[in-house]
C-alpha cells in the first residue's frame, strides 16, 4: 500500500503531462505522445504504489 505522501496524475490538456508526486516533490513531465505518458504513469504507480489518477485539466 502506498504513502498518502505520494500520488501519480496523468493530465490531457493541449499535451500529455505526468505530475509525480513522491516524498515531498512534485515533477511534471510531457509528453507529446499518450501511449509514452501512460506508460510512465503506470511504472511510477508501480514504484510507489499508489493508482493512477486522470484529470482533463487539472490545476
């Protein structure tokens, strides 16, 4: 089971962005393509346990 402390978002707006969250930091990262952005979503989740949230646009 994962920490609340960390989380995993994959976010669509005009690109594919995947905002890490884990011990404390928050790191965005994008992606031109959706295939690459889930497939990083899913191994984070993996590491930290945690399930992948998606947002349309999220804040």
């Amino acid at each position: 089971m994962g920490s609340p402390e960390h989380a995993v978002e994959i976010l669509r707006d005009k690109k594919w962005t995947v905002r890490v969250t884990a011990y404390g930091s928050t790191l965005t990262f994008p992606f031109e393509a959706e295939s690459y952005a889930r497939s990083y979503a899913d191994g984070q989740a993996f590491r930290l346990g945690v399930e992948v949230a998606e947002c349309k646009k999220c804040a």
